[in-house]
C-alpha cells in the first residue's frame, strides 16, 4: 500500500538521495555536467534539511511511502518557499518539485503526488497551479500534458548552476487536473 503524507524533516536524507539520482538521470543529456556535478547529495541534503527543519519557510512537501520507505515525493506552494521563481507563473502557485524513484516508476504514484498537491493548494486558495518543465523533457511534458496541463508560454530559469529553457504548464481549473485515485495508486 503507498500511503501519501507531509513530509517531515527526518526526511531529509531520503529526499536528497532520491532528488540526487532521479534529476541525474532525467538531465543527464539536458543539463550541463557542470550544473550535475554541483547538484549533489550534500546539496541537496541541505536544501530538504532546510525546507522541512524551518517552520518559516512557506510550502508544502508531500512523500509518498510505501513499505515504511519514500519512494516519491511533491513539493510547491506559493510558490515553494516565498514567492514564484519566474513572473509567468503570473500569482499561480507553483509546482517546484515532482520526483519517483526509478523501482516505483509507470504505477501512477506521480499522478497521486501531483493530484494531491494541487488539491492542498487550490484549498489554500491558489487560483491557478503552475509549474515549469525543461525542454528537452519529453517525458515530464507528455504526463503534464496526460495530467491535462497546459502549455502556457516559455521562459529561463534563472539558475543559479544553470540557466535552463523552460516550458510553463498551468491549470487554471481544478477541474482539468485528474484526481487522486483511491486505494493503494495504481493509475
């Protein structure tokens, strides 16, 4: 059974190893080798230590968990820590982070994850989700696009490892996202 719950910060460590190996393996052929090599375990360990040890720091985190392990995990809000990273999220709140370890992949958790997220920020009054995709990501954008996503316009990010080139996916009614399915997330 795959039990959805916020995270907590004892968390921390398997957020940072899974965000590690799931974004290597996604950017591999899209990011610079120099924007991998600075993303690290230790980076990435003190980024999720920081967001769930810091009860000022707005946003939501979700994990996923199955067998007493996190196996997938959402986070995002208004917009994940402070306000959105780029103006064409225009008020939206945003999607900042959807992740699944590679063993659990295809079994409809990212679905449960990102319905349930969006569900927690549409309470919490968003009027609209946004959330950005790298180009390149042809994968992500056929499930934000299978999740009734849509394309809203284009920008770059920021960084600051990497100025990547971006598509905006938005839902501006919560009726266009699927829901969260019922039982154990088989979608």
């Amino acid at each position: 059974m795959i039990l959805l719950r916020p995270a907590r910060p004892a968390d921390a460590p398997a957020l940072a190893r899974m965000h590690v190996a799931v974004w290597r393996r996604t950017y591999r052929d899209l990011a610079p080798q120099s924007a991998q090599d600075a993303l690290d375990e230790a980076r990435r360990l003190a980024f999720w230590t920081g967001a769930l040890g810091d009860p000022a720091r707005p946003g939501l985190v979700l994990v996923a968990e199955s067998g007493g392990a996190v196996i997938g995990f959402a986070s995002g809000g208004f917009a994940s820590g402070g306000p959105a990273t780029e103006a064409a999220f225009a008020g939206r709140a945003e999607v900042k982070h959807l992740y699944v370890d590679d063993a659990h992949a295809r079994r409809g958790i990212g679905r449960r994850l990102l319905a349930a997220l969006c569900a927690e920020l549409w309470a919490g009054g968003a009027s609209g989700i946004g959330l950005g995709v790298v180009v390149g990501n042809d994968p992500a954008i056929a499930f934000y696009e299978a999740m009734g996503g849509r394309r809203h316009g284009r920008y770059t990010d920021p960084g600051p490892l990497w100025r990547s080139d971006n598509w905006l996916y938005v839902w501006d009614d919560p009726a266009r996202l699927p829901t969260q399915p019922e039982g154990d997330g088989a979608a």
